[in-house]
C-alpha cells in the first residue's frame, strides 16, 4: 500500500478532485430521498401542479449532476490510475533489467512476467476502484442511514440490523478468498513458465517427438489454474447473492414494518419511499 502511495504523491491534486467530484455526487444523490419524500407526502396532496412540476425538476436536476460528478469522477480516477500504474510498469521493468543472474532464478522468469502484466492491470483496477467506490460506498452507507434516521427512526433500524450482517459477509469473504487468489497467481506463473519453455525450445521439442509429453504437461498446469481460479471465483461471488437476499429482506420488512406505522400515523408514505 505504502508503495502504491508514493507513486500517487505526485498526482495528489487530482486525486483530491476525484474524492472531491464524487464527494458532492454523492451527498447530492443523498438529497434525493428527501426531495421524493416531500414531494410525495406534502407536494402532491395540496394539489399545486405548479409546485408538483418544480420540485419534479429539482429531482432531474439533482439526477443530472449526480450523473455529471459520478462519470467525471469516474473518469478522471481511470486517468489517475493509468498514469500511476503507467510509471509502475515502467520502473518495474527498468529494475527487472538490472537484476543479476541470481535474483532473476529466485524471482523466475514466469513470476516477473506476471508481475508486468497481470499484475500490474490489477493494481490499475485496485487504484481506480479506491478512489470510486471505495469513497462512494462508506458515504452511502453511512449517509443512508443517517438519511433514513432523520425520517423514521424504527424503519432506519432495520437498515441499523442489515448492515452489519452484509459487512460480516463481505468480510468473511474476503478473508476467504483472497488466499484463494494467491494460488490463482501461483498456477498461472506455472502456466507461463511452461508456456515459455515450450516456445523458447520448441525444435528441441520437435526434435524428440515430445509435443504429446508437453500438450499433457500445459494441460495439467491449465486444468489446474482453472480449477484454482474456478474455487476463487466462487467464493468471491457469494457477496452477491447475500446482499441481494438481505436488500430484499430489508424492503420487504420496510413495507411491512411502514403500512403498520402509516396505519397508526406514526408515519407518512412518502417516508417509506
């Protein structure tokens, strides 16, 4: 991470507006429940269509700005991310050169050329993810519920009760999967290697009627990578499901929990909105 750091220092300004665009994107995206709920519940019932058509509007504008701070955020995070792995690249390449004899066998040829490819395309998504999601998701999250706990504080609480649920999955997860992952890069430094010999031998391969022994010995090391990648996968994917079975949870117990507390008055139907 430390690493990663000292080469965003000199594009610090631009990270800066990144956090900053999707900063007012999101808070702006906040505001939109509140328009909704005023809308729905004080607006709509006067019957001033004049009113109804202006805070229509205040809606599509909050939405056009969203969209407008969210793609370029989106956009200048790509830029930042490209120009920062883009100098990564180039000096991992530089210092590979200047690797003795000794260093390049304990690394392996097939590890570095992972490491400036694969890798290297990894670290590009990790970098333009930290500086997207990795700032909306806390301030919807956060922001959400502090928005819901303004409005109905018995409704916020089952958002209070899911949260946390989906942050232990998220985190089970990762805890899970990531090791998962560190054998994916394993197999596929095999894959290479084998792959790189091959090529670089392929008439002493020719010449002694090996190409079954190699097909056989690439097929292994792919089936393997598979099956690795496969596992990971998997894991990885469970996020998914969960979250969407404890969203739906949620808005059912919402819908539920809110025609009761609008029955009794406790609450307006907008707010469930």
């Amino acid at each position: 991470m430390r690493f990663m750091l000292s080469y965003l220092k000199k594009y610090r300004w631009m990270v800066a507006g990144v956090m900053g665009l999707k900063l007012a994107g999101t808070l702006l995206e906040l505001l939109i429940p509140y328009v909704l709920e005023h809308l729905v519940d004080d607006v709509a019932p006067s019957r001033d269509l004049r009113m109804v058509i202006i805070w229509g509007l205040a809606m599509l504008v909050l939405a056009f700005l969203v969209r407008l701070f969210n793609v370029t955020a989106n956009r200048r995070s790509v830029k930042v991310a490209q120009l920062a792995t883009y100098e990564i690249r180039r000096d991992l390449f530089w210092r590979t050169l200047n690797l003795s004899g000794g260093q390049i066998d304990e690394f392996g040829l097939p590890s570095l050329t992972s490491r400036m490819t694969s890798d290297s395309y990894n670290v590009q998504s990790f970098l333009q993810s930290s500086q997207t999601l990795g700032i909306r998701a806390p301030i919807m999250l956060l922001g959400g519920i502090g928005v819901t706990w303004t409005m109905d504080r018995g409704l916020a609480a089952i958002l209070c009760v899911l949260a946390p649920i989906m942050i232990v999955v998220v985190i089970g997860v990762s805890l899970k999967g990531i090791p998962l992952y560190d054998r994916v890069q394993q197999s596929l430094d095999d894959v290479v290697r084998i792959m790189r010999e091959n090529i670089t031998g392929i008439r002493v391969v020719k010449a002694l009627s090996k190409e079954d022994y190699e097909k056989n010995r690439f097929g292994e090391a792919n089936e393997e990578m598979t099956r690795n990648d496969r596992r990971a996968s998997v894991i990885m994917a469970l996020p998914g499901p969960v979250m969407t079975l404890a969203l739906n949870m949620g808005l059912t117990l919402v819908v539920i929990v809110g025609a009761v507390r609008v029955n009794n008055g406790q609450t307006q139907p907008g707010v469930i909105l």
